[in-house]
C-alpha cells in the first residue's frame, strides 16, 4: 500500500511510521438527514459547524447535500448544486480537504472545478459520465460498495460471501479508474456499511477490514457512525449512538482502517489519540 493518500491539495500519511488514523467529519447539508435532522441545513449553521470540526482537529471535511438513507427519495441536480456550492466556495481555502458526497457527474464536475480534493462517491463511479469527470483533475476519489440503491438498498440484501463479494466490487471498480488514467495514490475504498447490507453482512465485514486492505493494497475508509447496525446492537436511538459509534472507530482502526467517517468528531478524535497512546 503507498504511503500516501493523494487528496487533491493535500498529500496524507495513511501508511507511513508516524501515521495516525484520519478523521473524516460529516458534514450534512440536508434538511432530512436521518442523524442530525436538518441541523446543519442553513449555510450559517454549517459553516460554524464546519469551524468547529476544524478547530476540534479533523483532517478531512465531508459535505453531502442529499441523503442516502434507506427509502431516501433522489434529489435533483440542481438542487444538490444550490445545497453544495454556497459551502465549498466559503470552505475552499480552509486549510483542510474538502470532499463532495455525490454520485451525480455533473455534480462532481462542477464541484472539482470549484476547488473540491476528494470525492466520495457511495455509487463507486458507475453513472455514465462518472469516471469522465474526473478528467483533467488531482482530486482523491473514495470508491464504496453498495447493493442496490438507496431506496431499495435494504429490501432483503443477500450475498452468498460478503467479504469476497464486495472486495471483488471494490477491484474491478479500482481497475476501471486505474484504466482512465487515475493514480493508485489518489483512491480510498469504502465497504460501505449499510448499503445493501444486514447486520450479520456488517459485522462479517467490520472483523475482515484489514483482510481487505490487504486484499486491495489500498487505504481503507469506515462509516459507521450512528448507522442502524449500531441502533441493532445497542437498542439505542440514532441520537443516543455517541458510545457505539465511538466503539466501532476503534474496532475499525483495530482491524486496520486508515480513516473513519464520523459525524462526533471530537470524541473520536479523543477515543483514537488515547488508543494509538495504548498500543504505542
């Protein structure tokens, strides 16, 4: 696996000596999205949450305008645009990555040009025009796994081996990018934890993210934060999953992760320094 994880702007240790795990903080520009309900919708609101990510110390910003919650009805282009713009034009020069959580090409393209370092697409690049977009540009891409789409997402997922079925999506996904011409350097790869998924396929796959990593020779990132395989474990509502989504950061990075998608970036941040002190 390389060193570094090539994040547009940014070049970030994931595999070197004095490497730490990332923080990726969740940043939702939604009105219904289904753990921090809208909070962060008004520009105002997420530009100050955005600088207290900053100030608590995350290492990349996160900023989706369209839910991808199970049943979540599609958004317009036009609109994630008017949701996303404002944002990444006042949060460009922060000092610190931006990534767009988007699956639409246009999006992307018009994210890229405003200045974007990553993009994480929970469709692994699929929509005609996708891998396209990335043309021209030295932004990172995240490349995730997920069966079926959102809205149907979790209608009855199957697999026949979770493990080997999502690592095999993951390298093709990987080999189609590699073949237009996109570093080895600049990809992340996501399971993606609850996209098409039970709580025994999470579990299968939260205890192999290192066999994976290993697998694909490429950093992995982990979203677990307040999902409903939590909510399955503990009985606790998407508001009352701070500890569990705190747990499964750290079982994550236990079992190899690079970086941990979450929206509580404080704590996470405290829970990994106080852990990498433990096994240092």
């Amino acid at each position: 696996m390389q060193q570094y994880f090539q994040c547009g702007r940014y070049r970030l240790p994931v595999n070197t000596p004095n490497a730490r795990p990332l923080v990726m903080g969740i940043l939702n520009v939604t009105p219904d999205s289904f753990s921090d309900g809208g909070r962060f919708y008004s520009l105002e609101f997420a530009l100050s949450h955005a600088e207290q990510m900053i100030a608590d110390g995350v290492d990349i910003i996160d900023i989706g305008a369209e839910s991808s919650r199970p049943g979540s009805p599609a958004l317009s282009m036009s609109e994630e645009l008017d949701r996303l713009m404002p944002v990444i034009y006042a949060l460009r020069d922060c000092g610190k990555p931006l990534s767009i959580d988007t699956y639409k090409p246009a999006v992307m393209r018009e994210a890229i040009a405003a200045g974007v370092d990553l993009i994480n697409d929970i469709n692994a690049f699929r929509a005609e025009g996708a891998v396209e977009a990335l043309n021209d540009s030295d932004c990172g891409v995240c490349v995730m796994h997920m069966q079926g789409q959102p809205q149907t997402m979790q209608d009855l997922p199957a697999y026949e081996d979770v493990v080997t079925e999502v690592s095999t999506f993951l390298r093709d996904r990987v080999s189609v990018l590699e073949q237009a011409g996109i570093d080895r350097a600049r990809i992340t790869i996501d399971p993606g934890f609850g996209f098409g998924k039970t709580l025994t396929h999470n579990l299968t796959l939260l205890k192999n993210i290192g066999k994976m990593q290993q697998l694909l020779e490429l950093p992995m990132l982990v979203g677990t934060s307040r999902k409903t395989m939590l909510g399955d474990l503990t009985g606790r509502p998407v508001e009352r999953r701070l500890a569990g989504s705190i747990a499964a950061a750290l079982v994550a990075v236990a079992q190899g992760a690079k970086i941990v998608r979450v929206h509580d970036v404080t704590e996470t941040i405290d829970a990994l320094a106080v852990w990498q002190a433990g096994i240092v």
